[in-house]
C-alpha cells in the first residue's frame, strides 16, 4: 500500500476505536464486551439505551463535525495555497453560527426543523463565497485572513448585540451552546437534519480534490496546466461552505480543528493538497471524537465545551505554525 | 495542424490600450523570441492570445480553434504555458510537480499512468533533473527552479510552448542552460514562443523575432533582418553597437 493509503487505514481504525472507547466511557462506564454487546443489539436494555442514544450519537456528531471542518480547511488551504486558511480563522464558521442563532432568536427555528441547519449553511456559504470573490482581486492571503477576521470581528459583534437583546436567560444559554461548540445531548435526529449537508459537502470537496495539486503552481499556472478556475473555486466554495455550515449546525464553532488536522496530515502525503483531503477529514473527525472524550471525563463542576477545548489547543498551534513561516520566510 | 495564430489581437483595460492589433503565427519548428520594454504588452500579448485573458478584438486559434472557446485542459494539451508568476505553493518533491504537468491528461500526483510516468521521467532527462528528482523544491537554487519550471511544462508533451520571461533572474549559465532545453524542445519538433530581454540572447537562439513597443508589434523577421542599433534605440531608447548578431550595449540614448 502507499503511505497515504497507509493513512487513510490507520486512521480509519483508529476513528472506529475511539468511537467504541467514547461509548464505552463515561460516567457508568462499561466493558468492551457490554459495548459491542449493546451495538448489535443485545445485552442490557439500559446499556443498549447509553449507547445508542446517548453516546454514540454524541460521539458521531464529533466526529462529523471534525471530518467536515478538516476537510473544509484543507480544501480552503489548496485553494488560497495558504496553510492558516480554515473556516474559523477566515470567519466561514462564525457566520453560520451567527444566522443560526439569527433564527432561533426570532423563534423562526420552531417553524421546522430543517431551519437551523439550512440557516447556518446558507451563513457559511455566504461567508466563504465572499472571501473566495476577494480572493479574486487580491493575491495577498494575508488580506484575505484580515478580511476574515473582519467578518468574525462582525458577526461576533452582531452575535453580542443579540445577546444584549436577548429577552430570557434561556435564549442565552441557547446562543452560548452555538458560540462555544459542543456536541453534549445530541441525537440521532439532530444528526439526520445536518448529515445529508454534511455528506454533500464532503463529496464535492473530494470529487474536486485534484484541481487544488494543480493550485499549487499558483492560479496562471494553474490555468495553464489546464484547470478550469472558476469551476475549482465555485466547488471548493460550494463544498466547504456547505459541510461547514452544517458542521456549526450540529456542534456549533469549533475552531482550529481545520488548521492542525491538515497540518499534521500534509507531510505524510508528501505535501500534496488533494491526497491531503481526506486523511484531514479523518483525522480531525478522531481528533474531536478524543477530545469529547476528554471533555466528559475531566471532572469538573460545569462540562467543559468542546469548542472552547478545541481552541485551548488549536490557537497555539496556529500561532507556532505563522511564526514557523515567517522564520522560513 | 497545431499552430498558434493571432490575427489583429487587441486588448484593453478601462481606456489603456494594452494590445493593441497584433498579429502572429507560431508553427512547429521554430523558436520565436517574443522582445520589447517592460509595458509594452508581451504578458498581455501572450495571455489573449491564449485565451487565458478575454480579448477586446481580432482573432486568436489554436490548433484551428478559437482559443477562447478551448477548455483549459484541452488548451493545455495544446500549449503549455509558463507564466512569469512561478510560486510554488508546498514543499513538493521536484519529481511531484513535473508531474504537475499532467493534469490536463487527467492524472494527479497520486495516481499516474504509465505514459504519465514516461512522460514525467522524459521531462526530468530532458532539463536534467533526473538526479534531483526526489529533492524537495524548497531546497533547489534559482536555476534548479527554473529547469523544473521547464519540466513541467514540457511534461505535458504539448506540441507548443509559450514562456513568459523564462531566464528571468538566471545567471549567464543558467540562462544558456534554459534556451539550449529550449532549443532542444523545438528541434524536437516543438514550436517556442518565449519573452526575452536579452536581445543578444534572443538573436542568438531564435528563428525569428517580434518587437513590440506601446502594445503593436512593431518589426519581424529574422535576427539577421531585423536586428540593429537603429531598432534598439527605437523599442527600448538605448544606444547599442550591433555587428551582425553581436550586440553591445552602450547605455541609454
């Protein structure tokens, strides 16, 4: 097998691993055997109703929503040839939290379920569209993170005039549960809603995967080479805007998962942009499954948000990663 | 027959005039040298009459066909184009990007065909690179650089080549270096259009050459017909000794 096949497989198993370790720990935590036991349908009625109702769909939310924003972030990284571009920094999730929560405020969430999701993705949508136009007029990918984080400086701004106006305590913690990010209490139904999103997202991320090894001779090349532009950018858009916006619908803003998955990945496939889409999406998908794992073991007074465990360690990261470059630079 | 011809080609940006009714053919077999002073149009030049850049007016074809209405790929497997901008983005191992140059048979980094490979290891061989093969381009010198950039684009085994200063910031060496692969391209049966600013250079590799000045072709022909001071002071203002095709320049006029 090649390295990235190699990859693909170990991570694989590791994903499947840490979803068996995420139903099998927790408060009552059981046997492997109790696990697999209640997975295919037996054992214990109390351990079948932990597992698939309470832990697996949380630990599959996780999951999908890390896959959706490694994916993501390695997709908008080909695109800009830029390896700080992720939908948090470049303002993407934000957005799509803020018309989520646009909408639940005015109670229009009520009206069906497929609001909330459909709210976020057409945020994030808009968020990535506006940034690829910009991408058109400047060459400088440091004016595209400054436009970026002008939109997150906005939508975070706008997300507090909300909370401001907030009528009752209630719509507040609701608002909170989408700016922090967490996946706790989620159910299978919440996964269906954000899921065929998600999934559509992915695969026109993947399906346009080759064209961004061809970005990395920069765009003229680029077009030389023989890649439709405008195509590549329209799906790259299409792809992150969609699986993003239903990844905030599902676990709210979880950032810099999109920036240390495809870092970690990148090397391992010899720096090639389209076979690093997809290890990025498994291995930020394990990453969050982890570190909701984390999250529910650590014993503390009120659970820790995913989210805001996320960016403990992603913020870091993302600043080793700039003054990395700018040394090599 | 694979031929680039441009036909009265213009193009405009707000009210400048950046081409301005240019007209040329480019055949197999011959290396044209594309000269003229920064501005005078040779990059516009060059990207409207590929259809990379929508033009104002005139005709452009490749291969018969307008250029405009080629999809990138099958322009691409037409002419390979190397523009001025050449970045690379990633730390890519210098066999990888050559391989670049196959996207528009449909291969990827990944996943090459046998005739992908051949084609890939040809282009290695032909700007001798072979031995650098597994290096990463971060680490190669100016001149390393500029073969791959060669290699790539002759990875496509496109019948033409159209190169937008290619022996930009090249040592002497390195600049004789990049047009002998050049020239052996063409006596492969290639046809090369490339920007020069060397006119020494030009007149000492080309078949025939374009003066270009204020967005009009200006003069063409052979080195021989076409070559003297009166020209250089013309195109680029400077004062030159020409004898035959030896050229020294003497300052500005």
């Amino acid at each position: 097998m090649t390295p990235p096949a190699l990859l693909l497989v170990g991570f694989a198993v590791a994903t499947l691993l840490a979803l068996g370790a995420a139903c099998g720990l927790g408060s009552t935590p059981m046997s492997a055997e109790r696990v697999l036991a209640a997975l295919l349908g037996g054992g214990d009625a109390g351990d079948r109703l932990v597992v698939w109702e309470i832990r697996l769909p949380r630990a599959l939310a996780a999951f999908l929503a890390g896959a959706a924003l490694g994916a993501s972030g390695a997709a908008l990284q080909g695109l800009f040839r830029n390896p700080l571009a992720e939908p948090g920094v470049l303002g993407v999730s934000a957005t799509a939290s803020l018309t989520a929560t646009f909408f639940l405020y005015y109670g229009l969430a009520s009206l069906s379920a497929w609001v909330l999701p459909v709210a976020a993705i057409a945020g994030a949508l808009a968020a990535t569209a506006l940034i690829a136009v910009a991408a058109v007029f400047t060459r400088s990918i440091v004016t595209l993170i400054l436009i970026g984080i002008g939109i997150a400086s906005f939508t975070g701004a706008a997300m507090s005039l909300l909370m401001n106006l907030a009528p009752h305590p209630y719509a507040l913690s609701d608002m909170i549960n989408w700016m922090l990010g967490s996946v706790a209490n989620r159910s299978v139904d919440d996964i269906a809603l954000a899921a065929p999103f998600l999934l559509l997202g992915l695969i026109i991320l993947y399906g346009s995967r080759r064209g961004l090894a061809a970005l990395t001779l920069g765009e003229e090349a680029a077009a030389g080479v023989g890649l439709n532009l405008l195509r590549q950018r329209a799906a790259t858009v299409l792809g992150a805007g969609l699986s993003t916006g239903a990844s905030v619908a599902l676990a709210g803003v979880i950032g810099f998962v999109g920036i240390v998955a495809p870092h970690i990945v990148r090397p391992l496939v010899a720096h090639d942009p389209a076979r690093s889409l997809a290890p990025s999406a498994l291995l930020a998908g394990l990453l969050l499954v982890l570190a909701d794992i984390g999250v529910r073991l650590i014993p503390s007074e009120q659970e820790l948000r995913l989210g805001v465990v996320a960016a403990l360690v992603g913020a870091p990261v993302f600043v080793w990663i700039v003054v990395r470059r700018g040394v090599r630079e | 027959m694979s031929e680039l011809v441009a036909a009265g080609l213009t193009l405009t940006a707000g009210t400048a005039t950046l081409v301005d009714g240019a007209s040329f053919r480019l055949r197999p077999r011959e290396l044209v040298a594309l000269l003229g002073p920064n501005g005078a149009g040779k990059t516009s030049l060059l990207r409207a009459s590929l259809g990379i850049q929508k033009r104002s007016g005139g005709e452009a074809t490749l291969g018969g066909r307008d250029s405009e209405r080629l999809s990138p790929a099958a322009r691409a497997r037409l002419v390979s184009y190397l523009p001025q901008a050449r970045s690379i983005a990633w730390p890519n191992v210098v066999r990888d990007i050559v391989a670049l140059g196959r996207f528009s048979h449909g291969a990827s980094i990944g996943a090459l065909w046998a005739a992908d490979r051949e084609a890939v290891e040809r282009a290695l061989e032909a700007c001798d690179l072979a031995h650098l093969a597994n290096r990463r381009s971060d680490t190669l010198s100016g001149g390393e650089l500029a073969r791959l950039h060669c290699a790539r684009a002759f990875a496509a085994e496109a019948p033409l080549l159209v190169a937008d200063e290619p022996v930009g910031g090249l040592d002497p060496f390195h600049q004789f270096r990049v047009l002998d692969i050049t020239k052996a391209f063409v006596d492969r049966g290639g046809g090369a259009l490339i920007v020069l600013h060397d006119v020494a250079l030009a007149a000492r590799y080309a078949n025939r050459l374009l003066w270009m000045k204020d967005g009009c072709i200006v003069a063409r022909g052979t080195p021989q017909e076409t070559l003297s001071a009166e020209r250089l002071a013309a195109i680029y203002g400077v004062r030159a000794r020409v004898d035959g095709l030896r050229v020294a320049l003497e300052g500005a006029a």
